[in-house]
C-alpha cells in the first residue's frame, strides 16, 4: 500500500489515467491531452507513487491497463463529475439548457416513450434537442463513455457503477393478422404455428422467447427480425403468429388482432437505466422525473395506471 500523500491527487492526474486508458498508449494520451510525452511520463510516475500500483503494462507494442487501473478509472469518472458539479454550482433552470440529450432505446420504448417526453420537455427547455439511438442489448460502456446519458431497455447491465429503476411492467401477447386465421385457442394450436419474432444482435433472444424454450415449448420460426418494426410487414397476410408486448398494439401493431398467449410466461419489465455519475446530477435528475411522469401519463392512457 502506498503512503504517498493523496492529497497530491488532482483532476489532471485522474484525466490522465483516463486518457492511457482510452488511447492504450502514452503517445496517444499526450496528444489528447495536449501535453509532451515526456509530461505524460512524469505524471505517470505520480499516479503510480499515489496508488502503488503499476497501473500499466507493456503488452506487444503498446500497453494494457492493469486492473488496478480499471478499478481506478470507475471513481475517475465519478470524481471529474464531481468537479464539475463544484465548479458549476448547483443551480438548475430547465429554460437555460442549451445542450442534445441523448438517449438509447429500441423501437417499443422509443416510440411509446419519446415522443410524448420530447413534447413535455420543449415548452421547459426549448433549447434542448434529443437525439435517439438504438440501444439494442444496452452496454455498461455506453453511459460509461459518454455514449447516451439514458438508457431505457428491459435489460440493466450489470455493473456496480450503473443504477436502474423499474418504469413499468407488460404482458406479452399473441398478435395475428385476423383476416387470414383466427387465434391459437390452445397450446398445440400455438406450436403447430409458424411464428415470427426479434433477435437481436448478436444472437439474443427476446425474453418471452428465451422463457418458452426453457420450459421446453417448441416453436417453429418463419423469420426472424432486428426489431419489432420489422414485425407488421411481414405478419399482415400471413397465418403466422407473433408474441410481442401488448402495449404495442397501440402502435405498431395496430390493425391486428392478439389474444392471451396460451402458457405462462413472467411480464416483461422496463427499465430507466443510467451512470453513477449522474446521481446528484440536478439537470439529469429533472430529466429522470419528467420521463416517469410520461409514463404515468401513457400507461394511465393504455388502461395500465
């Protein structure tokens, strides 16, 4: 253990360690930083006196992080934030945000959710914009790094650095196209079926899947797509069936019947997910409460408050 003074240890030493570690080099983190290399060494050496840990080791041609150092890069992160947080103060008016918020989420969420938070938003901010991307199966690294600030998906990573709450719960249901079959009244008529369904990538199932395989329920599987909107184009006209969650039926899969689906499986969950870093965050935490106050009003719409 090192005895070096901590008090020595400041924001240009932590965005060092986290600039080695995203370049994998000394040279590619002095120049981001805009610092000699020979800076980055010195400074180096003080990181390593303050923690007693190499923290870097060679690895072919350039360096690889010791996990002492991935450990350490976690509070960096968490202790940058803090700075700026000191330095800005604590005062937060929705009307002086000038900033793009960026949120992941896939296409169920994205389109029940987003539109309705971004009509809620602009009369209080009306300089935010908000940028969508997909989250597919989320990732710790995609707040971690800065990628989105939210994450809203049935899936939390786990990780210790990133915290979750449950925004709401959905039962799947099974949706047909009525003018060409009427519904599965039993198991057996559900299995002699052919269904389409998500797979995301690489390869990962969706949950109500997952959960009929387990128990051993066989399904034959016409298709398979990226997401559900690529679901309506191919059930309409078809007898094929696909089991989605049935608040979808209030838009993408409008127009078609659903019915219970005949085996019982859990409900599937949803989730606001996002960085640690974010927790005191006044601006973040406004934003939080405004997403939960959309899905009060949506789900109190669907019949679900």
């Amino acid at each position: 253990m090192s005895d070096f003074d901590y008090s020595h240890l400041d924001g240009k030493l932590l965005q060092l360690l986290l600039a080695i570690i995203e370049a994998q080099s000394v040279t590619g983190a002095a120049q981001r930083l805009g610092v000699t290399q020979s800076a980055v060494s010195h400074l180096l050496g003080k990181l390593r006196q303050i923690t007693g840990d190499p923290l870097f080791v060679k690895s072919g041609r350039g360096i690889v992080a010791t996990a002492r150092a991935e450990a350490l890069a976690l509070h960096a992160r968490l202790l940058l934030e803090d700075m700026r947080r000191f330095a800005a103060g604590n005062e937060f008016h929705p009307a002086t945000l000038h900033t793009t918020i960026t949120i992941a989420a896939n296409d169920f969420q994205r389109d029940l959710l987003l539109p309705a938070l971004l009509a809620r938003l602009r009369p209080q901010a009306p300089g935010l914009r908000l940028r969508v991307i997909p989250s597919d199966v989320p990732r710790a690294e995609m707040l971690r790094e800065g990628d989105c600030q939210l994450v809203i998906s049935p899936r939390p990573p786990d990780a210790s650095d990133i915290l979750h709450k449950r925004l709401f719960e959905d039962d799947y249901r099974v949706f047909y196209d009525p003018a060409m079959r009427a519904a599965p009244q039993r198991l057996a008529d559900y299995q002699a079926a052919e269904h389409i369904s998500v797979l995301y990538s690489p390869r990962r199932m969706l949950d109500v899947d997952q959960q009929l395989a387990a128990r051993g329920i066989a399904r034959r599987f016409a298709v398979t797509v990226p997401s559900f909107a690529g679901i309506p184009a191919f059930l309409r006209g078809s007898d094929m069936l696909a089991t989605v969650p049935g608040l979808l039926a209030r838009g993408l899969m409008q127009g078609f019947a659903s019915c219970p689906l005949p085996a019982k499986v859990g409900r599937m969950p949803m989730y606001l997910i996002w960085h640690l870093k974010y927790r005191h965050d006044p601006a973040h935490s406004w934003l939080r409460a405004e997403l939960e106050q959309v899905v009060a009003a949506v789900l109190a719409e669907h019949g679900q408050a």
